[in-house]
C-alpha cells in the first residue's frame, strides 16, 4: 500500500463497531440456538408501517405506476406535506424548497456533514449520544470532539462546556436523545441558537424521535432558527424502520451542495418509500396509538428497573429507551450484557456504544418492542445476581 491507501485504512480502522446491532446478531444466533430471548437493546417499534401508508403502496403498484426515479430533493407533494407539518405541530414556517427526502437519517446525516464540514474540522457531540454520529464523522476525516452531559446538566450541553471544547465548527444535537430520551426545552434551544450563530458554529439537530413524548412536548429548532440542519425520519414515529426514509430541513446556503450531493451518492430516496410516507401524515390516530403503548410500556420497564434494583437512570422525556447507571453491578457493561444474555436471555445495549469514557458503567433498555419481552425480561433480571 501507498501511504495514501494506508491513512485510508487507518481512518476506516478508527470507526468503532454500532455495539446496539451487534448484541441483535449475537441475539440472533443466540436464538438460533434455540434459546428463549427477550429483546431489549433495539430501537426499533414492533408495529409495521401504518395502515394508510401500506395501502397507498398497494394501490401504486396495482395502478402500475413507474415508480422509478424522482427528483435528488425528491417528491415535491411530499416537501409540501412536511413543510405543513411543521407550521401546524411547531408553527414553524419552513420553505418546501428546503427539504430534502433522503433515504432514511443514516443518509441525512452523511449529506449533512459532507456539505456543512471540511476534513479535519472539529464538530462536537454529546457524550451519552448516538454512536453513528461520531463514527460517520470519523470515516469522513472529521474530528469529533466530545462533550460529557451528565444528569448534572439536564442532559444537555452548557455553553460553558463548549467554550471549554476550543474552537468549534460544528455542533449536533438531539431531541429527544438517544439514549437518554431527554428532550430540550425552549430555553435550552434558543440558548443553543444563539450561541452557534454568535461563534459560526454549524448547528445539525436531530430530531427523528418527535412525536414520541410523554410529559413534555418536543421543541423544535425549525421554530428557533433558519440556519440549522435539521434532520428527521418516518423510522420512528411513523413505524417505517425498514422503508428507509427521511428528511432534511437544509439552510439556504447549503441546499446546491446537499442537493449535488444527493444526485451523486444517492440519486433520490425510494419512489415507493416515498409515496408510503406521504399517506402516513393522515395516520396519526394509529400512530399516536403506538405513543400510548410506549408510554405504558415505559411505566413497565421503569417500575421492573426499580424491581430489579436498578434505579438510577436518565429522566426519559421522549423516545423509547431507558439509559441506566449500572455501576452498582459492574464496571463493563460490554460483559453485563452479554452475560446478561447467556445467563437469562435478556438482550441490551451496553453504554459504551453511547459514551467511550463513562460507557462501562451504562446500560440502555429498548421498550419499542414487545410488552410481554419487557415483563418477563425484568422478572428475569430481578432474579439474576452477578
């Protein structure tokens, strides 16, 4: 190899593995093995796509439509469904013109990033946060740089913090988090604006768990700023995991280059995804049914924790996972996991995919799924001792 193949190979070396699907194929073969599992470390609903949605595909494909490329940005129906979307849930004005269909958030954030930062930029992430975050900025020759949030601090980043991180060009952040479930209030966000704007740091919010809320609502940045990238996705909410789909709300000055971005890496979202999400903003009635079952569900896991003696976790605003200190039972988490698996069958997601400096002492619960799996697997975790 050349040396330019080796800082290749050395920069993809550098990507940590995604732990969360990792324990799934260990979960899996576990399984396989015909062992009895109960799957807590996804986050992924149980429920399928809406009932509208799937018959909107049904009636496509009977009608013989094409179905073949759209536009990079693609459907425009569908921009102009988001677009309302927001003015009617955040009484955000938001252009059609700016929102991106993109093949699920995965894409959304590799565009993002691509168009926003330069190799070698510096772009901050929350330490618990969404693993992908950092390891795409990573493969891309972008430096993350880590800011620890903690129950100390709500959760979220203090200004303090990241004028303590030195110079910065990018900032993401998520609300409701993934894997605390924490949500920003307004304060926070126009905070968090505010200071971007003030110090030219490129804000990227994700937002792909609005809509799945218990005790607060979820702000909005569309309703605080014009120049964020704003990023969602029907996998969630709208229960199309596998449909890969999202969206992206994109400044002004960056939709040429998403755009070209778009057309090169992608070419355009799925045609048939697309009509799928379309149908699915008339399904809320069924969808904010599965809100309801994540709110019981969580209760229930909750309430089995505390059984279980496991008590100290993040306050789980939104989403559908419980973050929990498991210090109390071990110092590696990678090894509670998979012993909790092999010993009792219980799949979870261990904290370091979260956080690579306080990770071993994290847990995350999933309770997307199924409510019997959450029930018998706190039985099961109560009776387990180390």
């Amino acid at each position: 190899m050349n040396d330019r193949q080796l800082t290749a190979a050395w920069r993809a070396a550098q990507v940590p593995p995604f732990h969360a699907m990792a324990m799934s194929a260990r979960a899996t073969e576990w399984a396989r093995q015909g062992h009895e599992v109960k799957y807590l470390q996804v986050g992924q609903p149980s429920t399928g796509a809406p009932l509208g949605a799937r018959r909107a595909v049904i009636e496509a494909l009977e009608r013989g439509d094409s179905l073949g490329y759209t536009n990079a940005p693609g459907l425009p129906e569908l921009s102009h469904r988001i677009a309302q979307h927001y003015f009617h849930n955040y009484a955000a004005t938001v252009a059609p013109e700016r929102i991106m269909i993109v093949g699920g958030a995965s894409a959304g954030f590799t565009l993002a990033f691509l168009a926003a930062f330069d190799a070698g930029d510096r772009v901050a992430v929350l330490e618990p946060g969404y693993p992908c975050y950092r390891n795409t900025l990573i493969a891309l020759g972008i430096t993350p740089v880590s800011i620890p949030v903690g129950p100390e601090t709500g959760w979220a980043p203090t200004l303090a913090q990241l004028n303590e991180a030195g110079p910065l060009d990018g900032l993401v952040v998520a609300s409701p988090s993934n894997p605390t479930g924490t949500a920003l209030d307004a304060a926070t966000v126009s905070s968090l604006v505010a200071h971007c704007d003030q110090h030219g740091i490129q804000l990227v919010a994700d937002e792909i768990y609005h809509g799945i809320t218990y005790e607060t609502t979820a702000e909005s940045f569309a309703g605080h700023t014009d120049r964020a990238i704003i990023i969602n996705s029907f996998s969630k909410y709208f229960s199309m995991t596998g449909w890969r789909l999202g969206w992206m709300i994109v400044p002004d000055h960056l939709r040429d280059e998403v755009e070209r971005l778009q057309q090169n890496l992608y070419i355009c979202a799925p045609h048939i995804s697309q009509i799928a999400g379309l149908a699915a903003f008339d399904c809320t009635e069924e969808l904010d049914g599965h809100v309801r079952r994540y709110a019981e569900s969580r209760r229930l896991l909750i309430d089995g924790l505390h059984a279980a003696g496991i008590d100290r976790f993040a306050s789980a605003d939104g989403a559908f996972y419980v973050y929990a200190d498991v210090s109390h039972l071990t110092d590696d988490s990678m090894d509670l996991c998979g012993r909790w698996l092999e010993d009792i069958g219980v799949a979870t997601t261990p904290g370091l995919d979260f956080d690579l400096g306080r990770g071993h002492r994290f847990v995350r619960f999933s309770y997307a799924g199924e409510r019997s799996h959450i029930a018998r697997a706190c039985e099961l975790l109560a009776g387990w001792h180390p």
